[in-house]
C-alpha cells in the first residue's frame, strides 16, 4: 500500500487552520467595537446593550429563559417540516432525472414555481391554512423541497456519459442500474441539496414563525422581545439562529464527508 | 493457436463491408466506408491509424454501442445488435466506479450468479491482474496503471471469448505502458481469448498483435493488413521487428 497517494489532505488542513484565524479577526474587531460604544459613559440606550448582558440573558432573566422552549420547538419545527419536504424533493428529483418524459411534462412548472421568493408564499399561505402550525409546515417544506429536487435532479443529469456507456456495455439490469449507479453517482450532489435544504429549512423555520407568530418558537421569542424593546433578547435571538446554522454546516460537512470518502482528497 | 482453429475453420468475428456515417449539418459524413476484415478465435488484432480513421467507432459498433450501421458485423452466424456477455471492453479511461472498491467495481458483471461462485471467480481475476492486497481500496487510491489492471479484471470477469481494448494503455507513462503490454500479453496467452486492440501505438502493436490492421482517415478504410509471424517474447531492439514497424509506417503515410 506505500504507493498509494493519500497524504494530499495533510497541506490543506495547514491552510484550513490559517483561515479559521483570518476569519475570526473581523468578528472579534467588530466585538472590541461594540464593547467600547455600549461602555461609552453617557449610554443608558436601551437599544445598544453590552455583550455580556447579551450572553447573560438566556441564563439569569426570566424571559430570557424562554429561548429553550422556543429554541426546542423551532428545531422540531424544522424536523417535521424538513423531512417531508426533503423526501418529497429528493423523490421528484429521482423521478424527473431518470424520466426525461416526466421532466419534460413538470420541469417547466417546477422551474416556474421556484423563480417565486419564498417568503411571497406566506400570504398566500397564512390565507389557505391560517396563522397555526400547519401554515409554518407548509412554509418549511417548501423551503426543503426545491433545494432538495432541484440537486437530485442535477445530480443525475451529471452522471459522466462514460459511465452510462459502461452500464449498457455490461448489460446492467434495472435495479443494478439505479443502485449501483444512479444513486450513488447522484449522492454528491443530493447532499448539497439536503444541506442547502436545512439551511433554507431552519432560515424558513424562523421566518414563518416571525412571520406568522402564535405559539412558541425562535423566530416569536424574537418577534415579542423586539415589541418590548429588549434588544439584549432579539440579540440573544439572532445569535441562537445563527449558531443553529453553524451547526447545521459544520455537521453535515463532516458527515456528508464521512459518507463520501471514496471521492479521496478531491472534493 | 492450433486449439483455436481445431474449432472449426468459421473465423469467429467476421467485418463485412460496415460502413457509417454521421450527419453533420444534414451533411453526411462517412467515417467508415466498405471496412472489411476476419478475426479468428483465439488471435490478438490490432487496428491502428491516424486520428480520424473511425478505429475507436469501429470498436463501439464490435461492442454494440452503436448498432446503426451498414454491412454486417457477424459474431459466428450472428449479426450483432446491441452488447453481450461474449464481448468486454477496456477503455482508454478505466471507468471504474469511484464509490465501489476494486473488487465490488470487478464484481459488477457477477450479480445475477451464485455470491459464492461470485467471490471466487473476483478474487481469480484480481490475481490475474496482479492486484491482490487491493480488494478493498477505492479508485482513487489507485495509479493510472493499477486502476487499469482492475478494467481489465472487470472486462475478464465475465468470461467474455472477445476482449475489445480501446486504446487501453494510451494514457500511462512509457514504463507503466511498457509493463503493461506484458502482462497484457501474458493475460492473452492464460486466459486463450480473442484480443482486439485498438492503438496509435505501431511498436505496441507489433509487440503484441498476430495481424496488425492499418487503416486511413476521411473515410476510414482499410489500406492494409499486415500479419505478424514472430514468436514470443518478441524483441523490438531486433530487425524482423523493426522491419514490420518500418512496413507499417509506410502503409499510414
């Protein structure tokens, strides 16, 4: 096995740790910023709060304590909305990339429809399904849906043509055909679409709830603690929202690729 | 030999005056025209040319990728329409799958036989090839030269009487190149198939071919066939060598 070349992600993990400090000097330049304006003597405004009141919130004040039940009810929000509409994607998706038929009788429409800004559905949805939990669900399945089909579908249209060739050549049956090529080829690019999907998911999440508010969620917990000017919350809020999507990146890169180690170091 | 014709007289791959054509432009473009040539059970073919003499579409038609064609293509009595299991193919390109590892990549032709049988015929062919120790390591993993060698297992694990080799060596470096044509040829002598190899490589081919096709561009035709009579291992430093190479060349200028 010592000619086998596999050291060539040693030099790029050298780099990755050089970015990571590039990337943070402006988050902390901004920080050291917003520290010495909150402490300037002569602010008592309630709408420059200093960062350690922020961070303190969730734990010490009573409403801040809120956030976890919002923050919880978010995330299965998410859950729920997500899974349906990443399996409904991922299946269009198979079914328009293998069925040039089919793409050509609903492709169309669905290019259409994904040209709409997402956030335009809310009206139209808040009017057919009312203010309540199966609004925000619709709402998040369609933010999975078309990142999801939309890669799927690319994702088997980029299936090298080579490969193709070689199935016909060895005669391959259906069943080996999708399973030994098809989904695999199109994995990839499936889970760029599952990635972008829960992105889009959580940032659909948040909105609708903001959106529409009633009941609990992140994207309330927000909405009210802007009505009460407690800037300290909609701060703790949006730093909730972005650390949910951090982890989302930083969990489906590792595990996405975990699952496609066969592409070596050229992903 | 002698076991291969002691099978009948009937060559066993018969080109009997294919020709192809393109449409360009609603322009016809001929790229083979009145191709004609036997291929016998048990001999190593190559066909070589110029870029442009349609050698790698006359392959594709041998293999069934392409069955609109005129004149007969004729495996045995048979006309051939489409692949099967009689014929493999190396690409130049090794197409392995990146997502299976060398021995499921090789396995890929097995699947409707016995698993037991499966493994064992896998692991035959991969000593074959010389890549036992490499069963579980994916493509990437592998050189240019090894990841070859497994394409050819692959094409080998069907027990194909035909093997096409579409320039199958013509993207490795000389040494591997030079290796290679060795254990190509050793491969031909074990396993007794039918070879079809085609190269722009003349030294390659007369160092491994029985009859060597030499065709010309725009249309591709056949200009001449040039059989080789020397035993291995052939020299290529000798001058019977060197004058064969040298016959060659001056059928493709």
């Amino acid at each position: 096995m010592a000619d086998i070349a596999s050291n060539a992600s040693l030099p790029r993990r050298g780099r990755d740790r050089h970015a990571l400090w590039r990337g943070l000097a402006v988050p902390a330049g901004l920080i050291v910023l917003w520290t010495i304006a909150a402490r300037l003597p002569g602010n008592h405004s309630q709408l420059l709060v200093p960062l350690d009141t922020v961070l303190a919130a969730p734990f010490v004040d009573d409403s801040g304590r809120e956030i976890w039940l919002g923050l919880a009810q978010s995330v299965a929000r998410l859950a729920a909305g997500f899974s349906i509409g990443a399996i409904a994607g991922v299946a269009f998706g198979l079914f328009t990339g293998m069925s040039q038929s089919a793409d050509r009788a609903i492709g169309p429409s669905v290019h259409a429809l994904r040209q709409i800004t997402l956030f335009a559905w809310i009206p139209l949805l808040s009017a057919w399904f009312g203010n309540g939990e199966s609004a925000k669900i619709v709402f998040i399945v369609l933010s999975a849906f078309f990142p999801t089909a939309l890669n799927t579908h690319e994702g088997l249209r980029a299936i090298p043509v080579q490969y193709l060739e070689l199935a016909n050549v060895m005669n391959f049956s259906r069943r080996q055909r999708v399973l030994r090529l098809l989904l695999p080829g199109a994995l990839p690019s499936i889970f760029v679409g599952i990635q972008v999907a829960l992105i889009s998911g959580w940032i659909g999440t948040v909105g609708a709830e903001y959106m529409l508010g009633v009941g609990r969620g992140l994207g309330i917990f927000i909405a009210e603690a802007r009505g009460q000017f407690r800037m300290d919350l909609v701060l703790v809020g949006v730093l909730m929202l972005a650390l949910v999507g951090f982890a989302i990146n930083t969990v489906c890169r590792r595990v996405f690729r975990h699952l496609l180690r066969w592409q070596g170091g050229t992903s | 030999m002698s076991v291969a014709y002691a099978l009948g007289p009937q060559p066993e791959l018969r080109i009997q005056s294919v020709s192809k054509s393109y449409r360009i432009d609603n322009e016809p473009l001929a790229v083979l025209k009145n191709v004609s040539f036997d291929i016998a059970a048990g001999e190593f073919v190559s066909v070589v040319g110029a870029s442009g003499c349609g050698k790698s579409t006359l392959l594709r038609l041998i293999i069934g990728l392409d069955t609109d064609y005129e004149g007969d293509i004729l495996l045995g009595s048979r006309r051939i329409e489409g692949p099967g299991p009689e014929r493999g193919i190396v690409f130049q390109e090794h197409r392995l799958f990146p997502w299976l590892t060398v021995s499921q990549n090789i396995a890929l032709g097995l699947e409707n036989i016995d698993p037991a049988e499966a493994n064992e015929r896998v692991a035959e062919n991969i000593a074959l090839v010389g890549l036992a120790g490499f069963e579980t390591v994916h493509p990437h993993q592998l050189s240019g030269g090894m990841a070859q060698r497994a394409a050819i297992a692959r094409a080998l694990v069907t027990r194909p009487e035909i093997l096409l080799l579409d320039e199958p060596l013509g993207a490795l470096d000389s040494l591997t190149r030079t290796y290679l044509q060795n254990e190509l040829h050793r491969i031909w002598r074990q396993e007794r198939i039918t070879m079809i190899m085609v190269t722009h490589d003349v030294e390659e081919a007369v160092y491994l071919s029985d009859k060597i096709v030499v065709m010309e561009p725009r249309p591709g035709r056949v200009r001449s066939i040039v059989p080789v009579r020397l035993d291995h291992p052939r020299h290529r430093a000798s001058a019977e060598f060197a004058a064969i190479k040298e016959e060659i060349f001056s059928s493709l200028s």
